[in-house]
C-alpha cells in the first residue's frame, strides 16, 4: 500500500510507517481538506478517516488513516482512485 500511495498520490505526500496494527497515517499538502476528499471518497465506495476525527479541535485537516487490512489485490485500484481524488483537489 505504501508503494501504492507513493505512486498515485500527491507528490510530497508523507506517509507513516506503523510497527504494527493496520493502519497508515497519512499527510497531504497543507491545502487539502481531507473532510471534502472524504465525500468525494464516499461517492466512488471508498471510505477512510478523516484526520479532523483525531482532533477535539480541527486539526489535521490535510491528514487522513487508511485501514490496509483489505486483500492485496484490491488495495492498487483503491489507492489509485484515491490518490486521483486527492490530485484533484490540489
């Protein structure tokens, strides 16, 4: 998934690397609203974490986690469209 998401996402998108769970924490440009990506996500079946959901107080904003727990041969397709999604609202 992270191969995945250094290829279809934003360039400059930062990406955690957890030691385990299965979970990745992503980082976006400064301007994108992860909450409008969320819908827009919404809209083609795809459903993530919005970074503001971590947050009592808004932050986060251009933040988001994503679940890769989901089989391997589905992940590519998701992460591309999403990735595309988030170039959009560049």
């Amino acid at each position: 998934m992270v191969a995945a998401i250094a290829r279809y996402f934003p360039k400059g998108t930062k990406v955690s690397r957890p030691m385990g769970g299965y979970f990745l924490w992503l980082e976006l440009s400064g301007g994108t609203d992860s909450m409008a990506l969320h819908h827009s996500a919404q809209a083609e079946g795809i459903n993530f974490a919005p970074g503001p959901m971590f947050s009592a107080s808004g932050e986060y904003s251009n933040c988001l986690r994503l679940n890769y727990g989901l089989p391997s041969d589905c992940i590519r397709s998701v992460v591309k469209t999403l990735g595309a999604l988030a170039k959009s609202q560049e």
